[in-house]
C-alpha cells in the first residue's frame, strides 16, 4: 500500500527574496515587476540574487568560505527548509537528494587559453590545450566542482544524516530528485527527506554555455509570451528551493501540518524532433497522474521558460487539459533556475494549496485571464530547455 507523501517545509530563495511569506505576497499582488540586472552581462539579462545574511543558516564562517556561492546558496535555502518544518530534531533521520549542475569554472583560465590557442593550428592547438589544462586546472579545483558537494555541505552544516543521492542533467535531474524522494517515502523507505536545488544565474560561465547552445534570450527583457516571435530564449535567473517531503503518518504523529499532499511525479524524455513529441509524451504522463487526483477546480504552475520548440509543445498540452484550469506562469518573473526550478514550481504550488487561493496572471500573454480564486489541485509542469518532460500533481493534506 502506497503511503500518502506531504510538502511540510519550503526554503525558496530567488530574486523576489527569500522565503514562503516573501513570495506569496509578491506573486499574489497584481503587477510585480521582475528583479532585473540588464547590464552585468548584457546582452543577456538576469534575475540576480537578493542579498542573503548567510551567517543565519551558515554560521561557521570557515563553511561560507570553503563553498562556490551555488553551494552557499542551496545550503542556506535547505536550511529554510528544514526550519519551515519545524524538523531541526529530525535531521539524523532525513533522507537528501540534490539536484545540480557542476561548479564554477575558472573563467580567467578558460579566456587565457582561449586566447591562446584561437589562431593556432590544429596540430599546435591540441597538445597545447592538453598542456594547459595540465598545468593550470588544479586537482583540488576539479573536485571543488563536484556536485555532490552540495549534498555534503548540507549534511555538514545542517546534520542531515540520513542516505544522500545527487542528480545532474539540467531540469530532468530535479524531477527525477522529487520523484524518487516521493517514490521512497511512498514506498515505505523512509519517513522524510529533502529535495531540492540551486542555480546562480550570474555566472558568464554558464551564460556562455547555454548562449552557444541557442538557449538564451538577447537583449532587453521581455515575458515570456513576447519571445517566440524572435526565437525565444530563456532568462537565467538565480534560484534555490528545497522541499521537505513527509509521510502523512510521520507528520501527524509529531503534529505537523502539511501545505500539500504530493499525489504523483512523472517524468520522461521525449525524442523531440522537427513537429514535436514532447506534447504526446506529456499527455502519456498527465494519463498516469490524473487518476490519482480528485474532481475540482484545476490551477497550473507552469515551468514555461521561453525555449523554443518547448514552449509550443507545452501549449499544446496545456490545450487539451481540463476546461477552466487556471495557468500561471511564474518563470517570466523569476527566470529559469535549471535544477532550481521544478522544486521552486513545487512550492509556489504547495504555497497556493495551503494558503487557500490562487495567483493572478503571472504573464498576461500566456496565462488563463480570469483572477486566482481557490483551486482544488494544481499540476506543476516542466519541459527542459534541451530534453526531458515533467509533471507533478498536488492537492490539499487533510
């Protein structure tokens, strides 16, 4: 018997600030405006980081300056997570599964070869490059760049001792971090974890690395709705969110209150090619998913970054779903998080749930026009910049 998996705690940082209260009161209000910086990495725009006092979940300073920023960052926001639920006692018991990408790469090295070796010939450059590489990408460095770092941060400074999974590979890899911590607890391997990710967007390592893949949005900002006529793009924006996930039986026993039931995560990988797949296989998931879920008023937490052909495939699922569903679509103020952003939805979600409402249209172009109103479950959806389809259902914890 499959056993009912709660949301009981939500740490979410972005450039709206930090925390569960900060960002239903901002994406409640109608007409907040995006936190923008257009001009750090012009021509690519960024949501930026707000300033965090990190001593409050970090307090070691030896800890803060042993850490990338992107490890600060998903530490701190696991801390508001734990804190949120009240589980700071619980810590030895809790399962981890992180979500991310590598560390920062040494951008003054990366130019000087580069620089290095633009006009060399081939036969010159290789072994050149080899060389370099040798000599200036220290071993120390390359495992300062670990993902699985960040799951031993948080295990360090926060206690939590439980087993520890980490997931790469962009937006598929924290879908499938909430799916399995989801489908341990369910499945009786566990009575509470943590799930999540982080992302810093101001980073010209990685604004230069999804630029050369065709990823990225030039110029000035723009909402998402107003992108696919030039191409589209995404906006990175700075992100972390972790969710503690509980049994239901876990939490009542210690008195917990739960913000959401998490009824399912499905997740796959379409073969996207010229016309689609994406919208078909999200069907197939929805398929799976919609059984689990009650009658009632449908809101939708859209994971819309502005990527084309992704952003069409995900209309044209979101078309065929259940009249009067309500979509929003949170991604064209806070940006894309990558491994941030599916655990982020999941929290704007879980938030709407508890709080008893909706949000209003969060970009008018792409949104259901009607104003928020209490909706009865939400699914949060997410289609990777690249690959890699994702839906998540929630409902209210009785």
């Amino acid at each position: 018997m499959r056993r009912e998996v709660w949301i009981t705690g939500i740490g979410l940082v972005t450039s709206l600030g930090e925390g569960a209260e900060a960002h239903w009161a901002a994406l409640s209000a109608p007409g907040t405006r995006p936190v923008l910086d257009e001009t750090s990495f012009a021509p690519f725009p960024v949501h930026p980081l707000p300033a965090l006092d990190l001593d409050r979940q970090i307090p070691k300073k030896g800890d803060q300056r042993q850490m990338e920023p992107w490890q600060r960052l998903g530490t701190y926001a696991a801390g508001l997570a734990i804190d949120d639920a009240q589980a700071r006692d619980l810590v030895a018991d809790m399962h981890l599964v992180v979500a991310a990408g590598g560390g920062e790469r040494d951008v003054a090295v990366d130019e000087a070869i580069a620089a290095e070796l633009a006009n060399a010939p081939p036969e010159v450059a290789g072994p050149r490059l080899n060389e370099r590489l040798a000599a200036d990408l220290r071993p120390t460095l390359f495992l300062a760049q670990l993902s699985n770092l960040l799951a031993g941060n948080i295990s360090i400074v926060h206690g939590v001792t439980g087993s520890s999974r980490t997931f790469m590979g962009e937006e598929q890899a924290a879908a499938d971090a909430v799916r399995i911590a989801h489908l341990r607890l369910a499945e009786g391997r566990g009575e509470i974890a943590l799930v999540g990710g982080a992302y810093v967007a101001q980073r010209w390592d990685m604004l230069l690395l999804y630029a050369a893949g065709g990823a990225l949005w030039h110029g000035p900002w723009a909402p998402i709705s107003a992108r696919a006529a030039r191409g589209g793009g995404f906006v990175g924006g700075g992100m972390a969110a972790f969710l503690v996930l509980e049994t239901a039986e876990h939490a009542r026993a210690r008195g917990a209150k739960g913000l959401a039931r998490l009824a399912g995560v499905a997740t796959d990988v379409a073969h996207r090619r010229e016309g689609g797949g994406s919208a078909a296989v999200a069907r197939a998931l929805w398929d799976r998913l919609a059984p689990r879920g009650g009658a009632g008023r449908l809101g939708v937490v859209s994971g819309a970054i502005g990527v084309e052909p992704a952003l069409a495939e995900e209309r044209a699922f979101l078309a065929g779903l259940a009249a009067g569903a309500l979509v929003r679509t949170p991604g064209t103020l806070l940006g894309h998080g990558v491994e941030a952003s599916f655990p982020a939805h999941l929290a704007l979600g879980a938030l709407a749930l508890a709080r008893g409402g909706f949000y209003p249209p969060l970009d008018p172009g792409l949104d259901t026009p009607e104003a928020g109103g209490r909706v009865d479950r939400v699914l949060v959806t997410g289609f990777g910049q690249w690959r890699g389809e994702a839906l998540a259902l929630l409902e209210p914890a009785a």
